[in-house]
C-alpha cells in the first residue's frame, strides 16, 4: 500500500468517526520506515504518539472541513 493510499484510509475513517459517532479526532505523527519519529525531533521520547497540531488536544475536532484540510 502506498502512502497515498494510507493517507486516504485515514482520511475516510477521520471523517466516519467525526461524522457518524460524534468523536473528536486530531493528526498524530507516525513512525517512519526508518524507525524513527515524523516530528524530526532526534530524541523524541513520544514517536508516533503525539499530535502533528499547534495546541495538540485543543485542537481535536468534529468539524469535516478541518479534517480534511489536515489530511489534504
């Protein structure tokens, strides 16, 4: 499966889980294939288990349209 592919099954299950069951969803940052944590941070502590936004948990959302702009 190619990264495009990943990124539009993320983009569906976001959206069905904001629209459907109410939740609140956010990007996280993800494991590379390298191993290592999208952030960039060398000595991330936290790889693949913290958000990709400014305000992290604030930021969580039901609204569709923003959903998309993080997935686009």
């Amino acid at each position: 499966m190619d990264s495009n592919d990943r990124a539009e099954r993320m983009l569906r299950a976001a959206c069905a889980y904001a629209g459907r069951f109410g939740w609140h969803v956010l990007p996280l940052h993800e494991i590379t294939a390298a191993g290592a944590c999208s952030c960039s941070e060398p000595d991330c502590d936290k790889a693949g288990k913290h958000p990709r936004t400014k305000h992290g948990l604030k930021d969580a959302t039901t609204d569709l349209a923003t959903i998309e702009k993080w997935w686009a």
